[in-house]
C-alpha cells in the first residue's frame, strides 16, 4: 500500500503534472491507494478529473481506493457532482490505511478460455 500526498491545483499546469503522479502511484502498489487531500487548497476540474481516473483505475485493477482528510470544499464539489458516493472517504490517512489493507488484494485479470478448454 502506498500513500500518495495530495497536491495543490492552483495552476492547470499543476493538474496535469499532478494526472501522471496518479497513474505512477498504481504502477508501483497496485493492491490499494491513500489519497492524502489533507494539503489540498484548491481543486478545479482538473483535479476533479484526476481522481475520476484514480477510481477508473481502482476499479479496473479491483483496487481499493481511499480519499482521506478531504477539506470541506472538496466534499462540497463531491457532494454536487454526486461523486461523493463512488469514494471511499476516512476522516484521517490513520484510518484509511486500515481500510486498504483489510480490503482485498486486486484480483487476478480473467483469462479467455483456450481453444483446448471445453464451452
């Protein structure tokens, strides 16, 4: 498990360096993701975006994904865009830990059935 710290959009250019950050993190942990949104003091649509794909991928990996310490504003941008309920969210990274680490582990791809399989 990694915890991977959050950023601060204030620039778009901030959100695009921030979008291969992101997909790095799954590169190297795979089996669950710590979003650390404590540092964050701005968020835009980018950053928005940015986490759309962060839980894109949890799901493509059967990964666990957790937002942990998100300010107010950030819960309020969740909130209207209804994505709050798609997030997994702990009031603290001590609490979400646990919670990636008793989810489990990412399940192995399905295998398409070889020509000697019987259908």
């Amino acid at each position: 498990m990694r915890t991977w710290a959050a950023f601060s959009a204030r620039t778009s250019g901030a959100g695009r360096a921030a979008a291969p950050a992101a997909q790095d993190a799954w590169a190297t942990m795979p089996g669950g993701l710590v979003v650390d949104m404590s540092g964050l003091t701005f968020c835009d649509s980018r950053g928005v975006g940015v986490l759309v794909m962060l839980l894109r991928q949890s799901r493509e990996q059967h990964s666990t994904l957790v937002l942990s310490a998100i300010p107010p504003h950030l819960g309020r941008i969740l909130t209207i865009t209804g994505l709050r309920t798609a997030f997994q969210i702990e009031a603290s990274v001590e609490e979400a830990i646990p919670a990636v680490q008793a989810a489990p582990g990412p399940a192995a791809a399905p295998q398409p059935p070889s020509e000697a399989d019987p259908v």
